[in-house]
C-alpha cells in the first residue's frame, strides 16, 4: 500500500464512523424524546453539550498546558527543533506552531490548538534526548498532521455527541426512576415497547458512544502516521521512534486520563490487555500495529 492510499483509506474510515457516529446520536435522541413526551429535554441536553463544548474547544489548549507543566520553548533555547519544525511547515504549508517543552524523562510530544493558526506542539525533553534528528522529524510531522487534518476540531464535535448521548442517558434515567406509573404511555403496547427500547438504549448508548470515540480516535492516529510519513517521505523513522517510545521504562508524571489520548503513544503504563474489550476502549491502536502498518507502506 501506498502512502497516499493508506492516508486516503484511513479519512475515508474516519468520517465513516464519525457519521454513523452522528445517525446514532439522533436515533438516540428521537427515541428518548419520544419516550419521555418531551422534545424540549432533547434541545436543552443538545444546547448545554454545545455549549460545554465551545467552552473546551477555545480554552482546552490552555488548559492542557497547564495541567502538562509545559513551558513556552523560544527560538534562542533550541535552534535546531525550531528549524526542523519550520522546514516540515514550509513543505506542508502550514504555518509555525508555538512550541512547547515539557520537563520529563519520558519520551512523548502532543499537539493541541483549535486550528492551523493557533497551534501548539509540546515535547518532552525526554524526546529530544533520546530519538535522532530522523525519529524526531517523524513525531513532528505526526503532530503537525493532526493540525493539519484538523483533529482538534473533530476530536470536539464527537465530544459534543458523546456528551449529548450521556446526558440523555442520564435524563431519562432519572426520568423513568421518577415517573413510574406516571406516564400515559404506559395505559398501551406502543407506548410500553417505546419505554423499553429507551431504557435499553439509556443502558447501552454511553457504552457504545465511548467505543465509538475511541474508534475514531484511532483511526486518527493512523491517519497522523500516514500522513506524516507522507511529509517526510520516511516512514521508518516514525516506526523507530514509536519502538523507542513505546519502549521507554519512565512514566510521564503530568498525565492523566483526561490528557492521554492527546500523545503520540499512550502515556499511561500498567499492563497491557489484547482482549477484544481492552481494544475497544484504547485511545491510539497497539503500537506493534502501526509500526507494522508504517513499515508495510511505500511511497
């Protein structure tokens, strides 16, 4: 498979699930609306995750830099990672990102910002110590590749889904526990299968809104290995540097659930499951998969 065609496959895949990811989240609303015998529920959750969500979008970078205990890097503190940096923007386009250090042996990086113009690329001081110029231009080029594909933004839009479908969940939950009895739907057949099917979906929905953000989670990730194998034309350094990563015996001290699936690898240590359900529910794909699919990709 081809650079090109492996990136091409993976936003194809992407969007797919982020629409049948859209289908649900609608199906999910209409049925406990229709349950409940109240649309305006349904508007009100809708608002607040949008709201909730516009809040994170504009302000997450901040936040995340700060609970990270990343500092601004200035040109002057390391001339070299700037101009790789720049030259990797230069044949993409893009414009220069802010770039950030983390004081930590371990050796991961992140990108985070809500477009192209206001991006921002962290690594640790791990990861200038201990990968080559070659490795580190492919971890740059994987960062600058989900600002360029604008990850931020979809990463938000199923937060804003995910978030709607929890809610909801959680609504109608409250709802049913409180009204039992009380409801007209309940005096015929119809009105009781409605209440059934919506109850199962209260139990299920979350469960299957998180695997599928997990699910394009991934597939991102995969996307940002394509295309930033595509940007340097060498793949294996991308591979190299996901072995030495993955590899890496220190813990990253700032990390936490809410952060982890922003790193290039998962920074969160303990031991590693390969069950189905485990898979599910991880934010970036094994690392021995995308090394394999670096190194199985020509240009």
């Amino acid at each position: 498979m081809t650079l090109y065609n492996n990136s091409d496959k993976n936003k194809r895949r992407t969007w797919f699930l982020f629409t049948g990811f859209l289908i649900f989240a609608m199906i999910v609303g209409y049925i406990f609306s229709v349950a409940m015998e109240n649309s305006v529920i349904l508007y009100v959750v809708v608002a607040f995750s949008i709201f909730s969500s516009f809040i994170a979008y504009w302000f997450s970078d901040k936040i995340v830099l700060k609970m990270s205990n990343a500092k601004e890097l200035k040109f002057e503190d390391n001339k070299e990672l700037y101009r790789l940096v720049e030259n990797l923007c230069i044949s993409t386009g893009l414009p220069l990102p802010k770039i950030y250090i983390i004081s930590d042996p371990a050796p991961n990086a992140f990108a985070t910002g809500r477009n192209p113009k206001n991006a921002v690329v962290a690594v640790t001081t791990g990861l200038l110590e201990k990968l080559d110029r070659s490795e580190l231009e492919g971890v740059i080029a994987h960062e600058l590749s989900h600002i360029k594909n604008y990850d931020i933004l979809l990463a938000t839009l199923v937060t804003v889904l995910v978030g709607m479908i929890v809610l909801l969940a959680d609504w109608f939950s409250r709802w049913a526990f409180y009204s039992r009895g009380n409801s007209s739907r309940e005096n015929n057949k119809g009105g009781v299968l409605i209440i059934v099917i919506a109850i199962v979906f209260a139990i299920l929905a979350p469960f299957f809104a998180y695997m599928m953000q997990f699910a394009i989670s991934r597939k991102r990730e995969f996307l940002a290995d394509a295309d930033g194998a595509l940007m340097t034309r060498y793949p294996e350094g991308l591979a190299r540097a996901l072995e030495k990563i993955s590899s890496d015996p220190h813990e990253l001290r700032t990390v936490n659930r809410a952060t982890a699936h922003l790193y290039i690898a998962s920074p969160l240590r303990g031991k590693r499951k390969s069950g189905f359900l485990a898979k599910a529910f991880m934010t970036h794909p094994p690392v021995e998969e995308r090394i394999r699919a670096l190194r199985g990709i020509k240009e």
